[in-house]
C-alpha cells in the first residue's frame, strides 16, 4: 500500500468576547494558537479544520479556499493580503447537512522543520470579514 498523508482534526473553537455579540474569540484543539504539524513518517499532513461555535456567532468559513487559508511563507509576516505558500495549501471548503461552510481542508507538507503563519478567514452571516491568525510548526519534516 502506498504511503498516504497522515490526518489531523482540528477544532476551531468560537467564544463570545467580552464587547458584545460580534466580539468573538479564537482558539485551537489542539493547540491553543499555534499548531505543531506532526506527520510522524508520513508524507505531509491533511489537516481538517472544523468550526465549533460555542458563541452561536454563525461565522463560516469562506467559500473559496483560497480565500479562506492565506498563508505566509516562512519567514515572512502574518498574511493581511492574499498568500499563498506550496507547503501549506487549501484544498477544499466543505458544507454540513445544512449548507453551512463548517470545515477546511488543507495539506501541509512538512517538507522541512519550519513554522508558517497562516490566517483562518471567515464571514459573518450580514457578509463582513473576520480573520483568525494562528501559528503553524512543522514538527518532523521529510518522510523517512
């Protein structure tokens, strides 16, 4: 059997922030703000990021993945413009039984130990942007 990528389930956990109904807070499980992209021999990563939104905030991701994963090459800053990088790249915006944007999958090469900065983007239900900019380490590089 060939060697396939190895998966990791991300929940990206919505909170209600303390200034009211459109003040939300990110965060990671695993991982709080700063994923470890562990691929443990495999050939990279295929990452699932799943919406739970405990604020009942009704943020989705964004349609298209490209637009809802920018990601930074190493080295570089947070992206707050379109960014792309072919070691962490969007592959699919995925809807749940109601329609709802709810999950992003992406694949993470881990072609060497290197951390990327990558941001998250969804929408508000009215169509205003709301961006989430977490850390991503590569933890294990190559496949052996």
């Amino acid at each position: 059997m060939p060697p396939k990528p190895k998966d990791m389930d991300v929940d990206v956990i919505i909170t209600q922030g303390p200034g009211g109904p459109t003040d939300v807070e990110f965060e990671m499980r695993p991982g709080g703000h700063r994923l470890e992209f562990k691929n443990d021999n495999h050939p990279g990563v295929m990452v699932f990021f799943n919406i739970d939104d405990r604020a009942r905030s009704g943020l989705l991701f964004q349609p298209k993945p490209a637009d809802a994963l920018w990601v930074a090459p190493p080295g570089q800053h947070c992206p707050t413009s379109a960014s792309t990088w072919d070691g962490f790249v969007p592959l699919s915006v995925e809807q749940d039984s109601h329609g709802r944007n709810t999950s992003l999958i992406a694949y993470f090469r881990n072609l060497n130990v290197e951390q990327c900065r990558f941001a998250l983007r969804f929408l508000w239900p009215d169509g205003r942007m709301e961006d989430y900019d977490p850390i991503g380490d590569g933890a294990n590089g190559l496949r052996r």
